[in-house]
C-alpha cells in the first residue's frame, strides 16, 4: 500500500448522488484477475458511450490525470464490491471526497490505501469549485486554492496511522509478529493441549 501523507494534485468533480459500485465498475469487468487492473473500467458505462469513445465533457478521463474525486452524497452505494476500490485507486484517484460513503465501501477504501473523506454540505460546495488540492492526511485538513481556511475532516487514530505508514491489516499485524510469537510460545508451554503435536513419530 502507497503512504498517504501529504498528497496534492487535480481535482475531478462529479457532482452526483447515490453513485453505487456498479457504476464505479459493472459487473462485466469482474472475471479480471487483480494484477490485470481496474482502471480503464471506473465508471465505464458514464465516461464512454457505446462505441467505446469518451464522452465528451465528461469530469473524468484518464489524460487529465485527477488525483482527487469530489461528489455528492451516498458514494459507493450498492453491493459489496472492492473492485470498486480497485477501480478507484488504479485510475490513479488517492481520496474521495463526499458528503457521505456507503458503510462498506468506506470500510474497503480505508483498507485499500484509498482515503474516503466525508464534508459538510459547505464544504463540499467549496472542494466541488477547486481545480487543485492538497490533502495533508496527518494534520487532517484539505487545502483548496480559493483563499478560505483549509477544510478539516476526521479519520479514525489506527486507520490513519497505517495509511500514513502505508500498511494494510495485514502487514500491520506483521509488525508485531516478534511479540505474537513470544506470546504463542509462552501460551504453548503453559496450555500444551492447545496445539496440537505435530512433531514426527
């Protein structure tokens, strides 16, 4: 996982409610493997039309590179689907910024080194009008370019520690395994009949 430390770039607006996971990726795209990548699949059947050609005007296309999503309410609705987040993060997009996520989708973002930012309806408006931003993960704040004071928004003391450090669960975990073994050795002695014998005979 990429740290997320202090992170500036574009901003791509898209200023719609109750975006699911099926827009961010329909389901046709789902039988790939994840090393082949999502990218090219993020809101597919918005960002082009029918004959594969981007739609014009559209706030999200690859060659303007945005580093940021600003939207509305409810983003990522829908089913449990983190090739949603997948899609997300290999287009090259690093945070989310909206006025509320769905539960599960806020929960793989967070997982995934994907940063899901929730604002006020004021502040929103405000991320909504920036063409660039900088998103400082350990003060907490978001700074656009209009010579206002920097947006502040909330993210839980541990979830913020491994993205900062670039660790997901399982690699945090990882970190402890010295005293996970300690602990696994002392417990053993102490509960044999807990393990069981797996020497040879």
């Amino acid at each position: 996982m990429i740290p997320f430390r202090n992170v500036s770039g574009p901003v791509a607006c898209l200023p719609l409610d109750n975006i699911d996971t099926d827009q961010l990726i329909p389901a046709r795209f789902m039988t790939r493997t994840r090393s082949e990548g999502y990218g090219d699949a993020l809101l597919r059947d918005l960002r082009m039309d029918a004959n594969g050609k981007p739609v014009p005007d559209f706030p999200l296309h690859a060659e303007t590179g945005p580093v940021f999503l600003v939207a509305g309410a409810n983003f990522g609705c829908g089913s449990s689907r983190e090739a949603a987040v997948y899609a997300l993060a290999d287009f090259g997009i690093r945070a989310v910024l909206a006025l509320g996520f769905g539960d599960i989708f806020h929960s793989n973002a967070m997982k995934n080194g994907l940063l899901p930012i929730v604002l006020s309806l004021t502040d929103n408006a405000r991320a909504m009008k920036a063409g660039q931003m900088t998103i400082d993960l350990e003060a907490q704040t978001v700074t656009v370019q209009d010579g206002g004071p920097p947006l502040s928004f909330e993210v839980p003391a541990a979830a913020r520690r491994r993205m900062l450090e670039g660790l997901d669960e399982i690699s945090d975990t990882l970190t402890r395994l010295t005293s996970i073994e300690a602990h696994e050795a002392v417990a053993h002695r102490a509960r044999p009949w807990l393990l069981p014998d797996i020497s040879p005979t």
